[in-house]
C-alpha cells in the first residue's frame, strides 16, 4: 500500500524503535491533535505520501486527529486556467465573488477530497468537511484597511461535525472557506482556521507544518532554532526582531491557539519526511513550540 | 429563514391540514428516503428553495433522508470557462481526465456545499460528501462501444459513512464521483448512484426528481400518468414503447432499486414545487411509483 | 382513521402548510409541553377527537406531551347515579369519604383510560397515570376556612414516572387524585396539578385549556384580547379587575408555572378545533400568554 | 412501614433462614413471575398486606414480578350501588354496557390504583396499567352459546408496555378490561388474562392465588393434593373426574401458560399468609405446579 | 450446595422473617459495604463457612460488597514451613524481603484465591486481587521507630479496578499488599486497607471482623457493651481507658473511614454465626457502630 | 520508564519504521492474541523487559492482550525451601495435595501479581487471574498410566471474566492452575491452558514462547527452520519424526487451538529480545506459524 522506501534495519533495531516510541504514544493515545498542513509538503508527493502515512498512523494509535489545509498553488493553477489573475494585497488574496466560487470548489472539492482519496487508500478512514458542512466556521468580512473582497474572520467555530466525525472514527479533512451569515461564503486563512478548530477542541497540540526550520534566533543560520518558546516570551522576541515576517502571523495562531486552551502548539519543518511522527514520537522533537 | 410566499389559509385549515398529514408522518417517520435531486428543481431559484424545505421537514418528522444530485448545467459552465467543450457520446458525458477533475470540484466542491450551506442557513443539520469520503462509492471503469474515459461503473457501495451521518442527526448530501481502484476517479451517473446507495441503506423509497409528469401511456397526454407500476411489468411496457428514450435509463434505476430491496421507487415532477410533501404526505400522491 | 372532514385543499397548499408549521415545529422539537385538557373541549366529540389528533401530532414531531385531564362532568353523573348530590363550596367540590373514591374511579379508571384508548385507536402510543401511580403526586389536605374533606394541596411532585415514560416513547395521560400520607386519597384541582407538574418536568410550555377565548380586557368583548401577559403586570391587571371570577385561579396557575421554571404559560380557547395546534404551529397563536 | 407482627426468633435463626433462601433467590433473580392475585387474598386486610410484602421482596431480590387482579366483589358493590344486579350466566359475569363501564372504572380506577398505592407506601416502585394501556390487551367478543354481552376474548397481548415498565423498575399492576377494534372495551377473565401476559412475557413462572389447596386427589381431603401434574396427565385427570367444577378453567389457564412456554404455573392457596414466599423461596413449595 | 444445618422453623415463619428483613435490604440495595474479614472467623470451617453464605446473599439483594481479608495464621505457618520464625514489634510482623515475598504469595496465591473458589463454588461470582492489581494500593515504607522492613503506609488508593469489578457483577476479594514506587512490595495492615479502600469507594458501611463483642465500657464485662459510638467521643472514650490495647487500631480505623466519609464504620463479633447479617439485617444488630 | 538501550537510528528512520509497522498495526487492531509466556524469557531479565514491552506496546495499538503465564523455576525453588523434592513423571510434576498448594501461591500470588505490577509500573493496565477467578477454568484430575496427583485436565473455560477484564481496559494474567469440581485445585499445564483460552476467546493468535527457534527440518540445522504449517500436515510430520519429543505437546497445542478456531498458532524463539513484536510487525516474521 506504501510506496516508501524500505529501510535496511534489523527486526531487533525495529522492535526497539517500536517500544522507544511507546511512551509517547502512551502519553498522546485519546487526545485531539490539529495539524495544519500546507506548503512544500503538499506539493512533493513523496512528502504528501510521508504525511499521510504520519496522520494513519497517529490514527491508529487512536490519537483523535484533524487535518486543515490548504491549497494556494492548485487555486492559482485553477485561476490562471480560466484566465484571472491571482492579486495579493499585503500576503493575502484579493478575493472577488467568482474567485472565493473558485476558492470553494478546488478547496473543498478537489484538494479535499483528493487528500480523503489518499488516506481512504491507505488504510485510513477519512471524510472530507468545509466550513460549510455543518456550519462549522461561520464568519463575517474581515476588515481590513484595503477591500479583500470575501476574506472572512472566524466569528463562530461549531466543532460538533468533527466531533461527530472523530467519534464515529474518521479522519476530519478539512477545506476553510467559511459560511457568512447572509448566505455567502468567505476565504479563510488557513493557519488561523487551524488555530480556532484546535481551541475549540480543546485540542492537546495544533502542529503548523511550514517550510521553515522552526523560529530561528539568527534567521540565516539553522543551528540558532529556538525549540521552546513560551508565550509570554513572545511580545519580547517580536521587538527584538527574532520573530518577524512571514513567522508573525503563523506564531500569532501558535500564541492565539494557546491563550484559547490548546496545551502546546508547534511549527515544524513540513519539507523533513516524517516531521510529524518525528515531532510526536521521539525525544528530540523538531520545530519550535509554544506553550 | 423561508422566502416562500405565505398563503391565504385559515388557522383552522391549517390545522387540518397539519392532521391529514399524520397518517402519511407516522407511517414514514424513522424511515430512510433516498431523494436524486436534479433538473429544473435545481435551477429555478424557488424551486430550489421549495425542495430544502421539503428537505428540512423531512427531517424534522424524522425521516432520514439522503440527498443525492447532479450539476450537469454548472460542469458545462465551468468546462466553458476554460475553454472545453463539453461532448456528449450517446447521452453521456466524454470524461477526460482533466474533464473529470472538473466535474469532482464542481460537484463536490461547488453544487455540494451550497446545498448544504443552504440546508444549514435554512435550521437544517447536513454534510456535504461524495463517493471517495470513506470510499462511499468504489468503481471501475464503464465498459461501453466507444470510450467514454473516466466513466464508471459502481463496484461496490459502503453505505457505513451514510449510516454514520445519519445517526449523528445530518442530511447527507452526496456528490456521485467515485473512486477507482488505483487512485482515479470516475464519473458517476447520479440516478444509478441513488438507486445504489438506497439499495445500500435498504431505503423505504427513492425518489428521482425528474422534468417530467411522470410515465405516461401517451407521451404527448399528460392526463395519461400511468401512476402505479409493478417492476414486473416494466419488459411489456418497453417492448410496448411506452417506456422509451431518456425513460429507459432512469426506469432502469426504479426496477434496480426495487430488486435490490428498496420498498418502493417514485419519478417525480420536480417542476411542480413541494413535489416530494405532496407525494410523500397526501393521498393522491405525485407522478409514476414502482414497486 | 380519523373522522375530520377532508378539507378542500390544493395539494400545493397544503405542502405550503406544513414548509410554513416547520419553523415552529423546529422550535418545540424535543420539548416538553403539559396540556390540561378540560371543558368543552372534552363534552364535544369533534372537539374531542380535534383534541386527540393535536397530541398525537405533537408526539409525531417530537414534542414532549403530558396530558393532564379534569372530569367534573362524568363525576357529578356517577354520584348522581349513587343517588348522592354534588356539593360545592366556593367553586370546590366537598369531597367526603365516599366522593373521593368515585372521584378516583371515574378519572383513573373512566375518563383517563376512555383517553388512552382513543389516542393508541389514533395510532399514538399512551400510558394512563394517576398522582398515585409511582407516587407522581402526594398531598395534605387543603387548609380551607369551611372544611372541603378530601381536597388535597399538593406537597410533592415526582415526576421519574412521567420522565420514564414520556423517554419510553407514550403520551402520559395524567388524573389529578393525589396519595396522601397516611393512605388515604385526595383530590386535586386539575389546573393547579397541570401546573405543578410543568414545574417539576421544567417544561417548555404549559397550555390550560378553557371555554374563553383568553384574558379579555373587556370581558364582553372578545376583540379586547389581551394576547401577551408578563407575570409581573398580573397583580396590576387583577386590580384593575381585568383578571377577575373565574379566571383568578386559572392565571394563579399560569404564574405559579411561570414562576417555577415553565418557560411560557398559556391560556387557550377549547372550543376552536384545533387551538393547540393553532396556538403551536402559527404566527398568530391563539388565546393568552404569560411568561 | 409493616404492621405484621414481629415473631419471636432468635437472630441467629432469622440468619439462618436468610440464607436458606438463598438459592432460591439465586435461581430466580432476574426472572419474570406474574402473579394472579384474587380472592380471599385480596379481602381480608392481613393477608391483602402479606401479599403486597411477599410483591415488593420479591422486587427487592431483583424478580420481575407482574401483578394481575381480579375485582369481582367490589364490582358487585357498586353495582349495586347503582342499583344494577349482578347476573351470571354459566359462571360469567353477564356485561351490559353500563356494566363494562362499571367493571373499567372500579378495577382500573379504584381496586388498580388502590395496590399501586399501597404498594408505593411500603416501599416499592409500581404502576397501574389495563389492558387499554399501550394497548396491551386487544379483544373481541367472546363467542358463547348464550349472549354476555361485553365479554372479551384475547386476540392480541402488546407486552411492550410491561416490559417498558419492568426495565424502569415499576411493578406493573394490571386490571383485565380489554379494548375492543372499534373503540369498545370488553371484560376479561383475570386468570386468562394472567396466563397469557405470561406466555407474552415469556415468564419462568405463572402463580393463580386461589381459595383452595390445590390440586386433590379427594376434593374433600385436603391432605390428598397433588404437588406436581405434568401437562400431559391433565386430560386424564379430567377424565376421572379429579379436575372438575371451578378447578377447570382455572387448570386450563396453567396448562394454556404452560403451552404457550411459561415454564411453570402454580395453583397456590391464598387463604395462607405469605404462600408466594413459601412457594418460591422454601424446599417444600405449596399447592400444585404445573410444567 | 451449603452444609449449614436446616433449622426447624415453620414456612409461614420463614416468611415472615424474610418479610421482616426487607426495609433493611431495601436500604442496602445498591449501596456499596467493604468487609473485612479476619480472626476465628476466617479459621473455624463452619464460621468462615457462614461468612461465605452472608457475602453471597448481600451480592443477591444488589449490595456491592468488597472483600478485604487477612491472613496472619497461614503466613506463620508457611514461614515456619521454610524454618523462619515470625518475628513482631510492637504487634507488627518485621518484614524482612524474603518475608514480604511469602506474605504476597500465601496472602494473593493461597488465602485469596481460596476464598475465590469457596465463593464462586456456593454460587457467587468472585475475583481475586491485591494492591498490584490495577495499582489498587500505592504505599511508601511506614516510618516506624524501630525498623519494620517491608511493612507500607498507603499513599494511594486507585479504586477503579474495584468498580469495574462490582460493575461487571464480581465480589472482589482483597489481599492487602501494596506496589512500592520503586517495584518493590509491602506488607500492608488489613484493617487500615479496609478503611482506606471504603472511603475511596464512598462505601455506606465498613464491617470489621474482630474477636470481641464489640466495644466494652468494662472489658470483663460483655454486657456492657457500648452500641453506638460518635466519631467525637472517642478521644474522651480513649483518655478514659475504654478504648484500649488492641482495640486503639481498630476503632482508628473506624474513625478515618467515617472521617473520609464513610457513613458507618462497625466492629462486630466474627465468633459470632452470620454476625454480618445480624447486623445488616436486623433492628438489634450487633457489636459497636461508628459514625 | 524503560531500562532498554537506546539504540542508534536518525529519527527519519524511526519514522520510516513506524510507518512500515503500520499495516501489521492496522491489521491487528481490535484482534485478540494469546501469548503463553514461559521458559527464558521469564528467567533473563532483560528478555523479560522486552517481553513486558512488547505487551504493552500490543495494548496501546488497540490489541487485546491475554498473558498466559508458566513457573516452573519458581515452584522449583519454593519446593527446594521447603525441603520438597520435586518428581517428575514423563516430563510432568507429580503434584500432591501440599504440592498443589505450592503451585497455586507461587503462580498466583508471586509469579502472576510480580508481573501484574511489572507491567503497571511500565504504564500498562493489568489484572492477575487464575483459573478459580470467575471459575475461568474448571477441570477434573488427568487420567494419565501412572498417578500425577492434582494435575488436571481442563473441562470448560468460562473466559467471560477475561471478556470482563478486556473490555475494562486490562491485560489479564493468568495462571494456570484450575478449579475441580469438589473444592479442589488442580495443576494445569500452562500451554494447553493459553490454547483452550484462545480458543474460548476466538482469539487471531496463539503465540507460544519457546526456548527453540520453532519447527526445524533437521532439528541441529537452525536453518532449515519450517515457517509455515498447516494443521493437516502435522501427522505427516509427525511420522517422518521432524516433529519429536518436547516439540510434540507444543505442536498438538497449536493444532488443537487452530482446530477449536483460532486463525493462527505461532511457535516462536522467546530467546530473541522483542521476537513477539518481530512476529507480529515485520513481514519476515520469526519461528514457525500453524494455520
């Protein structure tokens, strides 16, 4: 069914591997962990395999997991296809009515389901849910200095579906547009969604996957990852620039997250196979996390 | 919440009107009724809009009704948009594989969730799935004359995510695209599909919403509805002629529901709006039953 | 199964009937409402049986309903039967040894049970309960200026026997005789018994009712309903004797319900066919309310 | 609670006997026994609260206990009361109209509600029923050479209703009035009506509290009974002429709960305090068994 | 299945006594009461027959009881078997490692799981545990003057490997050794474990065996026996010298699990034939109550 | 928690290694296994870590675990302190009265609990049983040429306390001695024992912890080992004497288990550190398997 390499190591060393492992899966087994996926880890396919195999596996240890994802690059394929130029104002998409139409439908109907495809071939269970379904996320325009057109802000996260879902034994997979109260549909980031899906889970951990080693003291160099941040750190280390860019808003879901009730949230390096279980089940870890 | 016009009936009419319907909600409460949603009930806006109710009452009197629908109309707009023809080989679509990508994001994506974000803003509960949420329709490629590409044929049909859905209080609203054997995915016809997935469910009805009165002896008199039709009937009827042409296929799917044990199989009138109450609530009931 | 006469209604009406009831039957779905059923509305047999078809609805969309019944009428016919002559001092029935015992049978075994076999003859599924039944209701003797004998005052009201069988699925029909605490039997004024038990269920609603058309503000003219009372302007209207007579005890009873936890308490007009179901269903409503 | 007398016997010997009952206790925890309760037990106060004791342990060691009673000298009262006579034609209570009506309201209304009563006073949980509740006993006209009116014979027992009210830990108290198919309600024979609820229960054990011994060999020895009669020796015994007189119908119902798979029915005296205790729980037993 | 004598008491007086027990039964069904169970008690055949027979019958009549026992007399012998003499300080057993291993196995594998198969053979449903099982009991060494070896002071008690044994119908018996933090054993007093494990279980009654009457005022004096003790009085009973020597320990015990709220805590005589259901089930009852 | 060494493996490849056990997880998930632990994996400790492991790990991925446990060594010792020779008879004790009673404490009370608290304290859940728990096995005394004393023959397993003990979330371990039917105690052999409840259970597997590599061809050639055989081929086998002395009682305990209706039987190499976690998550599996 997996098309990984197999891995030239003695059935001794893999028993041992396997019971190495068995305090963190003791430790994390019936608890909800949210992990955002996206970026090149979605876009390599042995990446996306590696990832997917992680969440059957988290699955299978019964830690109640919930994908959220994106999915910028197959919307910007999608409007290039028919035609419509993708606009950014500030690191976000300029979403007009036909383009949030098409936000929905690559999101939620082929990016989606895609995904569920994926895992339902691997052996997982797994149901493919918007922000619709259930009216799960429901938010009202996000505002903003300049007009974004249908760019939403969570107003109400009903996590009863994913509940619903996890009891009964599937995989959330998760699009996030988001049902407006007047019938319309709004973008949602994908990060902040992630963020609110874990609070209101009461989630043990909201994993971000990036494609950045982590927060870095010196951003030019690797070695200087920070792996522990608490929150109450994190005003501090935006003043002294440690935390700037595009690492912002991504450490204001971490903080956000965290302040709601998720008990740690993480940002890891989405383009190391295996991040995940690497993150979930050895001593080490990876990324950065905040709790 | 509802549009609809509020009509000039006396409290007391009302009232009776509510009573002469509770032989019809009793007998049917805690029943499944599969519903193939299409045609012009999808298009005309009131319509529309007439159906989610009949939808939501439905479920209020605890039918637990599936929604299953097409979108021929908004696939042809979108392969439009970027610039495919939409080809037609004996009544049914050429599927190529970028065809059939845009048919599961419209269907799944796009039509699928506005149902469901309808049913939603409307005080219904429902989720929006298709055949790859836990493998809900598994295919393989249709066997035909001349190929169709990614058309299939339904192999197997695991009812368990409806079921799921089902007991958790949702509508399910089902688009018919189903996964292949070896990560593809097919087309589906959407009344084969309903009358597999009642098949599945062992439904007390399915119901096909169609443009049409119902089958008629004369097909250019209206006043000749044939109302009632035994399955076993239906070879006389063809070799007879009166059931011909676009009647043949969705006839088909009444007599597959009915043998596989489906109680009993409606064409309905889906021009006429609240066709499903009338039929499912009054004496007289609406278009053509098989059983 | 029933005997109403079929009204002359298009079917396009009538499924415009029911999508119009939905909002409101969403609203009460899983609610519980006590009806105290009494007057004319239990002497007329098309009101009657008008009556019995409203409770059976409201069991078919998942109301909640107890029925608590009076008798006045089949009482004062049995003690004339034994030759003995009704007595009443101020508006109650003096109640000797021998009376409570006719009380007793011709509610419990009589009246209730006349009851429990019309709803199951209607297809509903119902219980016939008395206060003595599980202890439902225990009582002393009335404090009363001129001695009323065996007229209780209720003391206690458990309610796990309406609870047990109202979640068993059957319509609980309810006579208001109460177990005293010495073994004897007392007998309880239906409207107070109705109140109480709304209380104790902490139900949604509770509906007296009566042989006038609600609380009228000129009581010869029943255009001056008063459709919506607070309880808080109650001791006002009683001084401005607006509430006054007969309709005292009533409206006491509707604040005592109010007062104890009953979300809406109301005042509806027996003799209209189908006032529940009128005062439930529409816009309107019917007779008087207090909150 | 109790007013029995407190008999002198040593605390070690009460132990002692405690414990010999175990094994009955054992063999019997969890089991059905409907019990038919009548006659002189049910007239004199002592033995009326013997029995009511013997219901309530047998409640407390976990027996599903079924109550069934009769009522004929208190029917007799208050028809003539009313100045009604009572006529009998072979043994059966000729029933008028008036007279069913007088059966209904004083078993299910008084002599019903009355065991309910005392039973919720010492302590146990019970609820009174008849055969129009939840529909248990449907009935037609009992065919007879000579015209009796309202008299029913069993067509149908509904048992829901008292397995409802078993599993929610009441004892069902059961009065035998029947509902007819067109809303009538016929007077059924008490011991008929307790063989077939048991038979619909599928009870371990069907107990007919008679005025004699039990079954003899000399009807005028007492010390002649026969313990034990197999189902099959009961045509023979008929043929001598051993059952005959009122000891027939009674023996047909056993032999009838017997057939229709109630492992035993018992014909116990009821004149002897406390003789369902000695029957269940003492080696010796009482009365005749029937297997 | 019992070798206890029959004793020679009337059917009709066996009744009554069964009669006479039920308000006690009736207050103790469901309720939870731990027994220890030690002294003559446990070595006399017919007594510790009898206990049996008592512990079987609470199970009957719904009582949740717990089985905590010693076994002092049988560890001596087995130390004795393996040439180690018995060695005590202060009244408590010097533990040395090779002890505490002997005191586990005859405790656990020999007292235990004798009492099991006695229980199970007269009828019960038995289980077997110690403090290992499931954690039950956590202790640390007991800080004592002299050193005491492998003698604990329970620092937890992990109680839900008791409920779900009551839950799924088992009498659980108790032996009283403990898991160290470290993976060693110990030796735990059975008293105190009684105590601590009633007040985990919010026990309505702890019942100690012991080798007295009760409590004496005069302990020459046997009819001087003090039937009711307030958890308050026992310091002035201690200054007084009533309570003295052995019994300190012992009505310690009784006073920590009434403090952690146990509701009763009793010493009763295990000399004494069926002393447990004396005491439960009777007015007298026997020995020294605690509250 | 764990004493094991970490090995050195990059954490991309302990991922790789989780995600390649994933399948066998998957496949075994919800299955019950029986393993008969035994020989030197009981008497090396760092075998025994490894095996308390892998129990453990079993548990967290969902599998239900039943530890069937030998002794020999222990009693041996036990016998030796209290200056007992042990005797054997054709490789089996004789076991007299005072021996029975060695087995049983030594097995139940030390060897079973030691390891109850082994896994608890590694952060299983496990509970230690034995044959007189919940009379899980009965037996009568083997009939063998030459008297054995208290060595018996099991008659029935009653596994609903094992059923209990899972469902509750324990691993039970069990010892194999059993109940007779008269109140005494009979020695079991400990692999026939895990085959009769594996039967009982309908386990997935029987796994047999050997001191062999499994069936060899040429029983000096651990090369020429036999993975796979079924059932049928085993007399063949016999014949040919590939199949011989101690490997036979094993053998006939695996088909005996495969012919009561357990899938597979395993003989594996419990000499191998993790060999259970080898044979259940690697492809290559180790020792021979018996279908």
């Amino acid at each position: 069914m997996t098309t990984e390499k197999h891995i030239k190591i003695s059935n001794s060393d893999r028993a041992h591997v396997l019971v190495q492992a068995m305090p963190y899966i003791k430790k994390l087994s019936g608890e909800t962990i949210v992990v955002k996926y996206g970026g090149n880890a979605m876009i390599d396919d042995a990446l996306k395999e590696a990832v997917m195999n992680d969440i059957i596996l988290m699955q299978l240890v019964s830690i109640q997991v919930v994908l959220v994802h994106g999915g910028g690059p197959e919307i910007n394929a999608m409007l290039k296809k028919i035609g419509k130029e993708s606009k950014f104002i500030g690191g976000m998409r300029y979403t007009d009515a036909e383009t949030v139409e098409i936000v929905q439908q690559v999101l939620a109907g082929k990016v989606n389901k895609d995904l569920v495809q994926l895992l339902e071939d691997k052996g997982g269970k797994a149901i493919g849910l918007c922000g619709l379904d259930g009216s799960l996320l429901k938010a009202d325009k996000l505002p903003a200095a300049e007009d974004l057109g249908f760019v939403g802000e969570i107003r109400d996260v009903n996590a009863k579906i994913l509940e619903d879902s996890l009891s009964a034994g599937y995989i959330p997979v998760v699009s996030t547009v988001a049902a407006g109260y007047h019938g319309e549909v709004y973008n949602i980031n994908a990060d902040v969604a992630a963020a609110r899906i874990a609070a209101s889970l009461k989630a043990r951990k909201l994993i971000l996957m990036t494609d950045v080693v982590g927060l870095l003291r010196d951003k030019d160099d690797e070695s200087s990852l920070i792996p522990v941040v608490t929150v109450s750190d994190v005003p501090k280390l935006k003043r002294e620039g440690v935390i700037s860019g595009g690492m912002i808003p991504k450490i204001d879901c971490c903080v956000e997250a965290v302040r709601r009730g998720v008990e740690r949230a993480h940002i890891i390096d989405g383009r190391t196979p295996h991040s995940i279980l690497v993150e979930l089940f050895t001593d080490e870890g990876i990324g950065t996390m905040f709790y």
